[in-house]
C-alpha cells in the first residue's frame, strides 16, 4: 500500500470538495489524537496553514498530555490553535440529566464540541472538517451529530491501521503516533477498552468483510464466533450512524439525487 499516494490522494480530494462549498476556510477540533493528526497535515497541505483553525475544547477532566500534543501538532504544521473550554457548558447539561452515565456524558461532550465547531466555521466563513477514521464508522463508534457530524471528512475511508500507516509517511508527531488512542472523556478511557478489541482484530475483521467479501461461517474459521458476531451486531445496529436521517415515504413520483457536477464548467 502506498501511504504517500493516499496522503496526496485526500489532499487533491479535499480540495476538490472544499472549493465547491466557496468557503474561505475550514475549521477542526484537534483532540491531540492520531485521527485528528493526520486530517490537519491533510488541511494544511491542501490550503496552506493560515487557512486552517484549530480548537482544543477540553472537559475539566481531560488529560494534560493531549492539550501537549495538540499544541506540538500546531507547531509542526504552523496552524492555530486555541482552546476553549467545554467544562461549563457541558456541566450545564449533564446536570440536568437523571442518573447519567460515562457514556452519556461523553456524548453531551461530543455534541458540545460539534456545536462549537460549527458556530466557529460559521465565524470564520468556514467549513467542519470531519475526523473519524472508518473503522469508528462502521462500528458506530462515536456520537451521532457529535465527532461524527462534519461539512467534509477527511480520514472516512481509512481503517485505524491505515490511519496510522499514512501519519507515519507524513512524519508525525512522535508521541501522537505512539500512545494508546482514546476520545479522553473519563479518565483512564481507551478507545480498545471500551470496544473490548483490539484496533488490529477489528481492522482485520472488517477487511475481510468489505474486501475479502467473506460470509460469517468463513469469518468463524479465522476467528472467533463471539468477536466476529459481536462485530457484525455493531455494524447493523450503527448503520443508521452512516447515513443522513431516514426520510419517510410520501407516494409521491421518486424523487432523483441531483448530480451536481452538470451544472460544474459549464456555460452560463
């Protein structure tokens, strides 16, 4: 796999879709992860690093290792960075919430984060970038209309090894590339920890299912029944994560997606 051919590939891919949308800059939230990492190289090569802003919003519980390491990403591409604080208004809906859980409120987190993110695109006549990888995608691992709502996603066809293959040729940030990924909404979380797999076992898997078109029997000799079934659950109960809202059926005459590039280049 040439992972310098992918990098210039969602380079020329961003750009060609950014262009289209006539804003003038594109704003990301730098969680100081490796997903993060590599759409900002990506941005900052395709429009040049004035054009990119990037924000830290970290919970009062976040770590202090990932504020360090969004900040070294901003220094290595040249892009700012500011950083602005969900504590309270995250708070403000947690509590509000009856009996609320970890994972409740990492995804009021997320949300918080997204609107944010969207009112700074807003401010800086601007787009979101996206910044999950897929294999969160398929797995539904992230918060509808949180990390996962975005204008463009950049790392969407890359599974988690892919994501680190392509960071490595674009020389990244060392201690982004080697700690253990997690979203660092609880202290202590990890992204294997919570999915009870390894990021190796599920980007195996997944690739036999979308490359190799193996069936569930043929996965059951590879690996075992209970990781492979629990894999495939999440799959089809996140599926509905991967899409736009699901519009009901009115009995009017089919409605065609309208092809935009016909009205591209074209005379007026």
């Amino acid at each position: 796999m040439d992972y310098s051919e992918i990098f210039n590939n969602l380079v020329l891919s961003f750009k060609n879709a950014f262009y289209k949308t006539g804003a003038e800059n594109v704003v990301i939230g730098v969680s100081g992860g490796i997903d993060s990492a590599l759409a900002c190289a990506v941005l900052c090569t395709a429009l040049g690093k004035d054009k990119v802003k990037g924000y830290f919003m970290p919970y009062k519980t976040s770590s202090e290792h990932s504020y360090n390491d969004a900040l070294k990403l901003s220094e290595k591409y040249g892009f700012k960075l500011e950083v602005v604080d969900i504590s309270s208004v995250a708070d403000a809906f947690i509590n509000i919430s009856n009996n609320i859980t970890s994972l409740r409120k990492g995804n009021i987190m997320a949300r918080c984060r997204m609107v944010i993110l969207f009112d700074k695109a807003a401010e800086h006549s601007g787009i979101v970038a996206g910044t999950s990888n897929r294999t969160e995608l398929l797995l539904g691992y992230g918060t509808w209309y949180g990390d996962t709502a975005s204008s463009i996603n950049i790392v969407g066809e890359l599974y988690k090894r892919e994501v680190y293959g392509v960071s490595a040729k674009a020389g990244m940030v060392e201690s982004i590339m080697k700690k253990a990924p997690t979203a660092d909404l609880w202290p202590g979380q990890t992204d294997e920890s919570e999915l009870g797999f390894t990021y190796e076992l599920i980007d195996n898997i997944l690739y036999d299912i979308e490359q190799q078109h193996l069936g569930r029997n043929e996965l059951y000799e590879k690996y075992d029944k209970e990781s492979v079934d629990k894999i495939i659950k999440r799959i089809i109960s996140n599926s509905f994560k991967r899409h736009t809202a699901f519009i009901c059926k009115s009995g009017i005459d089919k409605r065609s997606n309208i092809n935009e590039n016909i009205f591209l280049n074209l005379d007026k």
